[in-house]
C-alpha cells in the first residue's frame, strides 16, 4: 500500500472520529418522529407559521392582526403566507418548505383538508406541532383545532339571522353561495342549515361554489336572483361570497325585497347594513382568532398543552375551554345597524 493510500485512510478515520464531521447529525434526521419530539424552546424564540386559506383579504388580514399581537406579547417569531389564490396545493408546498426550514409550530387554515393532509403529516413526522385553525383538517394530520364557534351554533345563526329579517312566516326560495365545495368548515355549517331550514317555510333552492373569487360570487349572485322568480333571501357563508351576493343584489334593484345574510367581516358589510340590503351580518371575532390560534401555538411548543388539557389560559381571552381536540373561542357574534359601527376589523 503506497503512502498517499495511507494518508486517505487515515484522514478518513479522523475525519469519523469527529462530532459533526459526518452528515448524520442527530438533530433531524428521517429517524425524529412523533409530533413534539424536539427539545422543548428555552432562551431561543419559537417560530409559529401561520398559514391563511387565502392571503390578502380582509378575513385573513384581521386574523393575522391578533395572531401578530400575541405574537409580540409572547417574544414569538411569527410567519405569515398563504397562497393569493385560495390554491390548496401552494399550501401544502409552503407547509413543505416551513418543514424543511424547521419550525416551531404550523397553524394551517386548510382549503381543501385531503389536499394538504399529507404535508401536515409530515411535519408532524419531523417534529414540528401542527394545528388547524378557522378551518379543520383531517384529524390524524393535526393534533389540536382552534374552533371559532361550534359548526351548529354557526349554521342555525345563520338561518335564525335570515328568519328574523324575513319574518319566520315568509315563505319562498333561498339560497347558499359557499365558497369552494372542498371547504370543509362551510360544508358542516351547511349541514346544519339544512335541517334548521326544513323547520321553517323557506325552501332551499340550490347553493353555489364560487370559490374564494369575489367575481364568481357576484356572478352567482345574478345568476341566482335571475333564475328564482320566489327568491327572499341569500346567505353568503364566506367573507368573499358574502359581499358579492349583496352586490348582486343591489346592481338588480332588489335591496328590500332579497334579503342577504352571511358571513363577513363588519368592516366588509357596513355599507350593505346601511343601504338596508343586509340587516345581519354573523361573524365572531376576527382578531380574537388569530390571538388565540398563537397561544395555542405556544402552548405546545412548550408543552403546556396536550391530549387530555381541558383548558388554557390565553393572555387578555382569559381562560379558555378545550372540548376533546377543539380550543373553542366562544361563540357567533351578530352585527346589526344598531352597533356594525362599533367594531373596526
């Protein structure tokens, strides 16, 4: 054997003799698995990814208000991105990236749950807590769902908002534009309208998919209010399909004789109240949200909270109840022309 061998193999034997010389260093490795397996954060901060359905709308953008108030009242380091389309694809590949880059904790608003199921999975394979938040997920791809209000709270406000609007004994045609039919938030509220509609004299005609696309929804809402001479009233279950539904009807000089009632911000619908085409807007609180999605974030980073917790203290919230896997914020709020005015979000 010639000198320069020698000197390879030795060189070599060193070389793996050495911590943090060869490429498999312990930190995460494809071995790490199990949600919460890194080490618990001290000193360093925790970095929170909080990922919206859709980025740039008025919803989201209220939401991450509170997420970026706690996050400062914490010391978090807080990410905030989301696909401008709605596209659960491009969240799945920012849930990809966020793994990769090693996050803390991924807060994820799910479009399309099945979509995205696999990426959380593997997030929660390397380590990192995921949770869900305004929107649930699959429940093996996260472990705990920040609930804005329970599913029935939310589908028979809506309908004893309408038939307070109308008068409980109208009777004709409504309809349902939702947002996009994957959407499995407006999906169980629906569910729960149906049979709170069945109990009154109002027919649900048909409902509608626009998407997360304020044109398509104000197309709908045409579409809709052309179709059903008996039309009374329209629910709008998105922040998007909400507005472009009283639009439609306003550009139809209908206001008064359509009713819309939905889901929105105030901020969005303060000038429908005013014209008397909304007399309704149901919503909870849009900061509050946000807020309490990062506590809960915190908390399992650092391992406050876990399977079994019952309740969590959530800064100026105070202390709020967990319901099996639900961190439940509370419940609708209804904005009127009596107080829309006095809320800014």
């Amino acid at each position: 054997m010639n000198r320069f061998v020698c000197f390879c193999l030795a060189s070599l034997a060193i070389a793996l003799a050495v911590p943090g010389c060869t490429n498999n260093s312990p930190s995460r490795t494809a071995e790490t698995s199990g949600e919460n397996s890194k080490a618990p954060a001290g000193s360093r901060k925790i970095r929170v990814a909080l990922l919206p359905k859709i980025k740039g709308i008025s919803y989201f953008s209220s939401c991450y208000k509170g997420a970026e108030e706690a996050a400062n009242e914490l010391g978090i380091e807080l990410i905030y991105d989301g696909p401008t389309d709605g596209d659960p694809r491009k969240q799945a590949e920012m849930i990809e990236q966020w793994t990769i880059d090693g996050v803390d904790v991924i807060c994820v608003a799910p479009n399309a749950p099945d979509v995205v199921a696999g990426a959380m999975k593997e997030a929660r394979a390397a380590g990192i807590a995921v949770i869900t938040w305004d929107a649930d997920g699959t429940n093996e791809s996260r472990s705990f769902f920040v609930n804005q209000a329970s599913a029935q709270s939310i589908g028979e406000g809506l309908v004893n908002a309408m038939l307070k609007d109308l008068g409980p004994a109208t009777e004709g045609d409504v309809v349902i534009i939702s947002a996009d039919a994957t959407s499995a938030n407006q999906n169980a509220w629906i569910e729960t309208m149906k049979p709170a509609l069945a109990r009154s004299k109002l027919k649900l005609a048909t409902i509608k998919y626009p998407g997360e696309n304020a044109s398509n929804a104000l197309a709908d809402g045409r579409d809709v209010i052309s179709k059903y001479p008996d039309l009374k009233g329209i629910f709008g279950i998105s922040t998007v399909s909400f507005p472009g539904a009283a639009e439609a009807v306003e550009q139809s000089g209908k206001s008064g004789q359509v009713l819309v009632t939905g889901l929105s911000t105030p901020n969005d619908m303060k000038k429908f109240v005013h014209t008397g085409t909304v007399r309704s807007v149901v919503l909870w609180n849009t900061v509050d949200l946000g807020y309490l999605t990062i506590h809960v974030a915190k908390a399992l980073a650092t391992r406050e909270i876990k399977d079994g917790t019952t309740t969590i203290k959530a800064g100026r919230l105070g202390e709020k109840s967990i319901v099996g896997d639900n961190v439940m914020l509370g419940d609708i709020m209804v904005f009127t022309k009596d107080n829309i005015d006095q809320f800014d979000f």
